[in-house]
C-alpha cells in the first residue's frame, strides 16, 4: 500500500481508503476477513503517521 498514501501541504494525512479497498481485493482478502484486515491496516497507518510526526517534530 505503499503508493496509496494521501499527501497535503504539510505531508501525509493518511492512506486513500479506496485505494485500500482495491489492494485488498487484489489480495484476495476474503469478505469474512475483510472488516479485522481493515481495522489492522487502520491501526498500522495510525502508528505510521505517528513516527512521522514524531521524525519530523524531532528535526
């Protein structure tokens, strides 16, 4: 998902869910899975964006 984060002024603000959603099906993430896959990715983007920020306010 690497290509599926959404970028403003002040850097990324989070992944495009519709992007998301298509990488799933690419995966062939099945429809029983597919809620705790999401709230997973949900969970590792927040820790993303996070060490982020932490990076950029460190500077």
């Amino acid at each position: 998902m690497s290509t599926q984060w959404m970028v403003g002024m002040a850097g990324a603000t989070g992944l495009s869910y519709p992007g998301v959603e298509v990488v799933m099906r690419k995966c062939r993430v099945k429809r029983c899975d597919e809620e705790r896959v999401f709230h997973e990715i949900q969970c590792m983007e927040r820790a993303t964006l996070s060490a982020w920020r932490e990076k950029t306010d460190g500077k």
